[in-house]
C-alpha cells in the first residue's frame, strides 16, 4: 500500500492489496467492480491471497484476473466449478475460489455447478446475478425476470414463450452438500457491506472443511439493461430485490 | 462390469502377466506418476475408470467421477493447471464432448493425457472396435489452429510403455497428448512383460498453485487483441513444428526388399502383420510400415519406404482416414490402395491377403507409375 496519510488524519478507505490498482474495462456503473473490491478486501482480511486460485468464468468478469492480484485459471464457459473440483483435489491447501455470471453459472454451466455442489466440494462461488448476457450484447439470460426486456426477448420475457427464471440459489441450497449459501446485492452502502460479511462467510466455510458455500450477487447491467447507472440501480432496489431476494438463504453450519 | 483379471499388488516390474488392455493402461498411467484421474463410464473404456477407482484412492490420489466427459476433462484441466500429472480416459463419443476444453488446453498449454479406446461412429454408433476417430484426434477434436500428439500402440505392452512417454511428451511440450486405441486394445486380453517407467519432474514456471511470494499467474486462452493472438498462435505453430522434426515415430517390419507394404496402426496393424506373413508363404514380397505417431505422421519415413516399393496398403478399421495422410506423404509417387471395415468389424488377415494379391496383379501388370491410383 502506498496511502500515506498526512498527519492528524486517519486513513478510512484504501485500495485493497489484492486489488490491482488498474482501470476496469466494466462499462460505468457495472456491479462487477463492487464485488471485484469485496473479494480482494476479503481474502486479503482473511489473509488467503498467497494460496488462493481462482477460476475466471467466459462472460465480462473473465478479465477478474486484470484486477484481482490472485493466481487464476480460465475455464470453458460454465465449466468453473468443474475446473476448480480438479483444482481443489489435487491442492488440498488451496482456498480455492469461482466467480461465475449468471449465463455462465445458470445455463451452460448447470450441470457443473449442480454436481459440485453435489459433491460439497470445498470451493467457495461467487455468482453474479444480473439477469442478462452483457458481453454479448444484452441477451436473455435464464435469470432474466417475466417482463424483462433484452436483445433476444424484444418484447419482454413471457412465461409461455420463454420459460420462468431460474432461482438458482434456491435450487442448489436443498442439497445437503452446501453448507452455505447466501444472496446479496450490490445497491447500496448496506447492502455491499452484508453482501460482504456473505462472502466473508463464505470463504470461512471452505477453510473450515464444511462443504460447498456460494454467494450470489443481485447486481446492474446498465448498459445491457438500456439504463443509466442511476435507473439501473432503482430497478435493482425495487424489482430485482423483489424477486431474488437477498438474505442467507441456507446456513448447515450450525452458526448462521 | 468389474472385470479386474489381476491384484495389483502382484504387478511388479519385469513380470509377465496376463493382463486386460483397459486395466494395464490405468496401472501403467499409476506406474508413471499420474497425480490425479478423473472420468465418466463409456464402454469400451469403462475398465480403465473401474481400475482407477480402486487403485487411485490406495495410492491416496484423487479419483472423480465426474457428471460428464465435460466435467471430467474441465475437472483435469483445473488439476493440470497447477502443474499435477493427470490421465484421462473415454470412448468416441465422449471425446467429441472433451474437444471443447482440449482447444482451450491447447490454447493454454496445459499438459495432459487423454485415452481413446475408440468405438464404431457415426453418433452413438456401436460398441466394437474402430479407428474412425483418426480423423478427429489427429486433426480435429477443438476449434481453433493447433495439434497434439497422437500415439497409437498396437498392443497391450506397447500400451503400457506409449503411458510415460505420453506424460513425457506432454510436460515437455505443454500440450496435451493422445493415446489412441480401440475396443480391441482395450478389451483384449494378452501376455505382457510390465515394465513401469515414472518420467522425472520438471519444475515448471506457469502452473498456478497459489502466488505465494510471486506474481500472479494466469493460465489462459484468451488473446482478445488480433496482434496478441496471432504472436501467440506464431509461438503455438513453432512448437509444433519442433515437435514434428523431433517426436516422429514409427515401426517397419519386413521392409528390406519388400514390393508391397502395408501402412497400419494399432489392431490393424496386428491384422497386417498375420496378413503379410501368409502373403510372404505365398510369394509376395511385403512387409509393414506401422505408424506409432499419427500425429506428427512419418511422412518422410514413409516416402522413402514407399520410393523403394511398388505399391502401399492402408488397411484401417475405418472407411478410411490415415490413407489421406499415406497418400499425401507419397504425393503420387507410389500406388495406394485401401481395404478397411467399419462399425465395429475388423478386416480378416484373408481380406487383407487378397488385397496385397490386387495390389501386386496391378502394379505389376505395369510399370508403377507416377500418378497410378490404385483402388480396391
């Protein structure tokens, strides 16, 4: 760290170590860089970035490895939880972590994410949730709410066309091979700072030996979503919340 | 099926044994330092996962079986990235599944190996011996500008030595590497002489296992700049061509004097074999050349074979894939002529000799000539 502060003055705010102190290519207002700074801030509280590997998924947060100062894998689209179980079996001192969006984790990566929970493989997910493919240019995602506009529902999602959205979280947290699950959001300051003790959480689960442990983010696509940053912070506080609600949503440790 | 033929503890180097291709493939994979398997049933390879998972976890190494062939080789990926020695193996159709993340591992130079004990395609085919996947391994599987190194035993000993090397030339290379085998190699059984070879360890200065005291590292495919990707794939392509002049492999036998040579690998090869020793009791003069690399093909070995003969046979358990590759290594030079079966049939060593006679009456009706096509 290189904050000096002068003197009579306390530092209150700081770049996290394991944050490389480097634009982001998120576009403005994108939730990615939020939950890009709550992971470093964590795992450098928790003291892990010397053994952390994580995987980066196919979708914007593939350059997670740009802006978090950690050893990195890329895997195939949806195949993070699988690249990490070969990760996690053969370095079992690891702490081994998987940032995955929603069209990677709840599309093509279901049966990954569904078998390694399974398992109650030691890894620790991170899923954001911003109901829309952004890189590609705003498609459908499974996420995607009823009504929701995007580049391949034009006139909104219809559940007799499209389909229902997927409550991921929900659907992996029945099984007994997770032993913690927990969805957060990033709208505002108090939102951001459960989002984190989430995370924190998280990854104490997969140093504790207690099985699979996920954290899935509510977040903003602005652009994807045809907003401001403004705008698609509102519709995150008063529709997306109301859907995917955050809070723990399972919590086998015996300490939630 | 659990089919074990043997109790590993009884494998010890320098013994014979009766041993079950699939079963011998796994141990000598075990033998050869392999840290981690991970899989997904398929016959005719169900074997060699089934040997691995019992003797993985008394080895105290880990064993997955995975959702998928998709899991399992993104499963190997991860392993392989932070620098540990992993086998994986499945059958035709779970290869065509696989062929998404080994372009990604070629792309990221992740080394590993990869057994095909190959069945009878298209789709989901059948369940007998085939070579219809020579195509795929050696040039296809994934998207993208790159090889891997295919090697193809012909029998169950050789099988066990290809093991190590293929680890060998995987961490040498950082590439992943083929075995290429077939339902008869996987299912036969025969007598082989064990010999276990762990290839030493090389430090390496990629694999990802935690940046402790160093920079971070990212193991990656993606090279989203044109100038970037086109120095990478610059840096890709120069290692294959080192590896095509340095890794060729391949066996002759009876080639002194031979007219007529056979050009076949794997069970074919071992069909060939009882083919030219029938067809030299009646006078033909033919011998075998047996590739060992499909990939780097021998192709200037066989050119010169092929320089000295009057005419080649491809003979393969497919409606013909390595002959594109015979006959681009003779560019015209020498006749090529084809006898294959598919589906799961194997030639007959009689097909075979009949072939060899077509072959001689045509090449000997007239002069080989420069552009002559011979066709059964």
């Amino acid at each position: 760290m290189t904050t000096v502060a002068p003197a009579g003055s306390r530092v209150i705010f700081e770049r996290p170590e394991l944050l490389i102190d480097r634009s982001t290519h998120y576009c403005p207002g994108c939730g990615h860089g939020v939950v890009h700074r709550l992971i470093a801030e964590v795992l450098g509280e928790l003291g892990l970035g010397s053994r952390t590997i994580a995987v980066a998924p196919v979708g914007c947060a593939v350059f997670a490895y740009d802006y978090i100062g950690v050893d990195f894998v890329e895997a195939p689209h949806g195949r993070a939880p699988a690249v990490a179980t070969g990760i996690r079996r053969v370095r079992p001192d690891a702490f081994v972590l998987t940032y995955q969006g929603d069209g990677d984790l709840a599309a093509i990566g279901t049966a990954e994410i569904v078998h390694a929970a399974g398992r109650g493989e030691l890894l620790t997910a991170v899923f954001v949730n911003n109901g829309i493919y952004g890189m590609t240019g705003g498609q459908m995602a499974p996420t995607t709410l009823l009504g929701q506009r995007s580049t391949s529902s034009p006139g909104g999602r219809e559940a007799a066309f499209h389909g229902y959205p997927i409550p991921m979280t929900e659907m992996l947290a029945i099984m007994p091979g997770v032993a913690y699950a927990a969805r957060g959001s990033v709208v505002d300051a108090p939102a951001i700072g459960r989002t984190k003790q989430y995370l924190r959480r998280a990854c104490e689960v997969q140093l504790e030996g207690r099985g699979f442990a996920i954290v899935e983010v509510i977040s903003n696509c602005p652009v994807g979503w045809g907003m401001t940053p403004t705008e698609s912070i509102e519709r995150l506080r008063d529709v997306v919340a109301k859907q995917y609600r955050p809070g723990v949503i399972v919590d086998r440790t015996g300490e939630g | 099926m659990t089919t074990a033929t043997i109790p590993p503890a009884t494998l010890h180097h320098g013994h014979r044994v009766l041993m079950k291709g699939n079963e011998a493939m796994a141990e000598a994979a075990i033998r050869a330092g392999c840290d981690a398997y991970f899989g997904y049933p398929i016959t005719p390879q169900a074997e060699l996962l089934e040997w691995m998972a019992r003797r993985m976890p008394e080895e105290g190494r880990p064993f997955v079986q995975a959702e998928s062939e998709l899991g399992a080789i993104d499963m190997a990926l991860g392993a392989a990235a932070t620098g540990a020695r992993v086998l994986v193996s499945s059958s035709s159709p779970g290869i065509s599944l696989m062929a998404e993340a080994m372009s990604y591992m070629a792309g990221a130079e992740i080394p590993m190996v990869l057994v095909n004990v190959m069945r009878g395609g298209p789709g989901l085919g059948g369940i007998g011996p085939s070579q219809a996947d020579y195509f795929q391994a050696t040039k296809g599987h994934g998207h993208g500008d790159y090889r891997v190194p295919v090697l193809a035993p012909s029998s169950i000993g050789e099988a066990m030595a290809l093991m190590a090397d293929a680890f060998e030339l995987a961490e040498r290379y950082r590439t992943p590497v083929f075995i290429l085998a077939d339902g008869t190699l996987g299912q036969a059984m025969e007598p082989v002489e064990l010999h276990f070879r762990e290839p030493a360890r090389v430090a390496d200065t990629w694999s990802v296992r935690g940046a402790d005291g160093r920079q971070p590292r990212v193991v990656r495919s993606m090279h989203l700049e044109p100038e970037d990707l086109e120095q990478h794939n610059r840096h890709l392509q120069a290692k294959f061509a080192e590896i095509s002049a340095r890794e060729v492999r391949w066996a002759g036998e009876n080639l002194e004097g031979a007219d007529l040579v056979i050009v076949a690998y794997g069970t074919a090869a071992r069909v060939a074999r009882t083919a030219i020793a029938r067809a030299r009791a009646e006078g033909l003069r033919a011998g075998l050349f047996r590739p060992i690399t499909l990939w780097p093909f021998p192709s200037a070995a066989l050119a010169e074979v092929a320089a000295r003969a009057r005419g080649l046979l491809t003979v393969e358990l497919s409606a013909g894939q390595m002959v594109e590759d015979v006959r681009l290594a003779v560019e015209g030079r020498t006749p090529v002529a084809f006898e294959g079966r598919t589906g799961g049939m194997i030639p007959t060593p009689g097909e075979v000799v009949e072939a060899l006679h077509r072959l001689h009456a045509a090449t000997t009706a007239r002069p080989a000539s420069a552009t002559m096509e011979v066709r059964p």
